[in-house]
C-alpha cells in the first residue's frame, strides 16, 4: 500500500480575518476533492491569518500513480489558486 501526500503553504496577502482565510481554504479544498478524489484538510496554522497549510492525501497500490495523481493536483492548484502558493511537498509513503 502507498501513500501520497501532497502538502501545500501558501502566503494569504492582504487578508484580515480567518472568515477569509477560510473562504479561500474551503474552495482549494473542494476542487481538490472533486477533481482528484483525494482527501484534503487545513493541517496547521489554523488561527493564522496570512499563512495557509493545506495537506491532499491518496492511498494506492502502485507509488506512480500516486505521484502522478498528486503532482496533477499541485499543477491545477498552481494554475488555479487565489493565493501564493509559498512551498509545496510530495511525499509518497510505502507501507
């Protein structure tokens, strides 16, 4: 079994209040949801209000596609993001 995380920080500039910051997390999180059918969540600095961790999450039996799923989900977040995407990260676990 594989494991693929995709982790994503990006910069909130101009943001004022978590309400906000929520809107644009929200949103991210739904396209990943429906376009790649990964599980994706807020996974730290929740009470930040200029910084957003957002982390997808796959499981498969074969580790390239769990990459090649992930790094499609980092290209359409890349093209489509309202905020600036800061770091990305892909982790593939075998276990």
């Amino acid at each position: 079994m594989v494991v693929g995380v995709l982790t994503l920080q990006f910069a909130l500039h101009g943001n004022d209040s978590l309400k906000g910051k929520r809107r644009v997390a929200q949103s991210l999180k739904r396209k990943l949801r429906n376009k790649f059918n990964v599980a994706a969540a807020e996974t730290a600095m929740q009470e930040s209000l200029d910084t957003l961790v957002l982390a997808a999450v796959t499981i498969s039996a074969d580790a390239t596609y769990a990459r090649g799923l992930l790094q499609k989900a980092l290209n359409m977040v890349v093209a489509t993001a309202e905020a600036e995407l800061v770091d990305d990260d892909i982790e593939i676990l075998t276990l």
